[in-house]
C-alpha cells in the first residue's frame, strides 16, 4: 500500500476539573433494580464472571467495574438488531489495572455523560482481562460478559491502552486466516461481530502486526482512533502505522505512555467525539 500522509491532531491540556465521585454498589442486582427502576445510570457497580477459555481448556476469571444501562433480554437475543445503546470496553496496559480507570477519574467522568442523556445510552465496563490475552481470549471472556448480561452480544468500542492492544491486533490477524474459509463465513468473522470501533492508546503489538491484519478492520468498516502522548516516541509510531493502514483518526496529547492517565479529560472529549462522530 503507498504511503499517505500522516494527519494528526495534537491537543493541549485544558485545567483539569475535578471529578465527580461515584458510589460503589455492592452488588450487580443493585444496578439491575436501580436501571428498572429509572435510577442513577452514574452509579459504578464492581462484578466477577467466570468463563470459559478454549486457549487452556479451564475456568478463568473476570474481575470488572461496570455502568450505564444493562442490554435488555431483547438486545441480549438479538444482538445484530440496531440499538440505542452504545457499549464501551477499557482494558488497561501490563503496569495497570481495571482500577487506575477508576483512580484516574476517567470512569465517573465517563459514567457522568449519562447524566446528560436522556434515559442515558452509553455502557461502560473496565476489565481486568491479561494483557497477554489474544484475540481468542478476548472472544472468550465477551461471550462470557454476554451470558451474564452485562454487554448485549453486538459489536462493541474496545480502548486498548499499550499492551493490551495484542487483543485487538491477533483478532485481525484470525479474521485474515478467515479469508482462506468460505466467503458467506467471512461476513460474520470475530472481528465484525465483536468490534465496531477500536481506540488504540500506543498499542505497541501494532509494530508487529502485518498490514494485512490491520487493513482488515478497514475491510470490515472499523472506524480507528489512534491515542499517544507528545512524549511517547513509540507511541507516536503506532499512531502513524494505523493512520496510514487503518485511515485512523490521530491524536497526540501531552503527556507520556500512558498518555489517558496524564490528560484525562482530553482523553475523555476525544473518545467521545470519536464515537458521536462514527455513530458509534
């Protein structure tokens, strides 16, 4: 593929604002009772599922924070029928957890933007998935969260911040060894039915991806936000490889590595923006 030229967007860091505190619920019924009820779609609640993995054959387990509205039976079996809700999955990087989403105040700033929707449609869940997961694992432990009703089954928006990027990227690395199957089977490949947006945050395991994997989400219609901080040499690479391969949207903030964490509202307002502007 020719080289196009790399557009990127850099944004300077605004006076932070304080965020807002959630209150932890002790369990998901609470959040189930509060949704029927019209409660407080702010409200960040914490969870743990077990599922299957086929990579080893064995139990493993999820830890997660959660927010926003629960699919409905319908959604749940139906999850290729259009929604109104949008749903939002952060993994985190090898240093970092589901709860540097939380420390960080990104979660409730996040889970606040229901408070400004009517009926509120955006759900979100922080997961604590290994960084080392592949893209079978990440399918793995989606249908998991799908069986016990935390995410709908249709395709979703994944943040993946540095490492964890390898989900994302084995994932179109399985869908192009699709491509050799059969043509009606590639219509419904992971990777069109689990992704409807990908955020990468200097996902590093895109330098290693062939350009067939990552061509594959502009393929499948995968609109690509790439995120790195202006201090952050490698990141700055990833963000230039997806602009070129993927048409991603680029965007440098300050900050370094882990770039979400040293402008959290930045990052915020461009997560946002990216998914009011895909319809996502």
């Amino acid at each position: 593929m020719s080289p196009q030229k790399v557009m990127m967007t850099t944004v300077r860091k605004k006076t932070a604002t304080a965020s807002k505190s959630s209150t932890i619920a002790d369990a998901m019924n609470e959040d189930y009772e509060r949704d029927e009820e019209g409660g407080d779609l702010m409200t960040i609640t914490q969870g743990s599922i077990t599922y299957k993995s086929t990579t080893n054959n064995s139990p493993q387990q999820l830890d997660y924070y959660h927010c926003g509205p629960h699919p409905t039976p319908l959604q749940s079996q139906h999850p290729q029928q259009p929604s109104s809700t949008s749903e939002l999955i952060l993994l985190h990087g090898a240093a970092f957890t589901k709860e540097n989403w939380k420390t960080s105040g990104i979660l409730d700033k996040l889970c606040d933007i229901n408070n400004n929707e009517d009926g509120g449609d955006l759900s979100i869940s922080a997961w604590d998935l290994p960084v080392s997961a592949t893209g079978v694992e990440l399918r793995d432990a989606f249908e998991g969260m799908v069986d016990k009703g935390v995410l709908s089954g249709g395709a979703v928006t994944f943040v993946t911040p540095s490492a964890s990027g390898k989900a994302l990227t084995t994932l179109g690395e399985s869908s192009v060894a699709e491509k050799k199957g059969n043509e009606e089977e590639q219509q419904h490949s992971e990777l069109n039915v689990m992704v409807k947006g990908w955020i990468s945050v200097a996902s590093g395991a895109v330098l290693k991806t062939s350009d067939e994997a990552l061509l594959k989400y502009v393929h499948d219609g995968v609109p690509v936000l790439a995120i790195h901080g202006d201090q952050d040499v490698m990141g700055k690479k990833v963000t230039e490889r997806l602009v070129e391969l993927t048409m991603a949207k680029g965007v440098e903030l300050e900050g370094r590595h882990p770039v979400y964490l040293d402008s959290p509202d930045e990052f915020v307002m461009e997560v946002i923006k990216f998914m009011e502007e895909n319809g996502l």
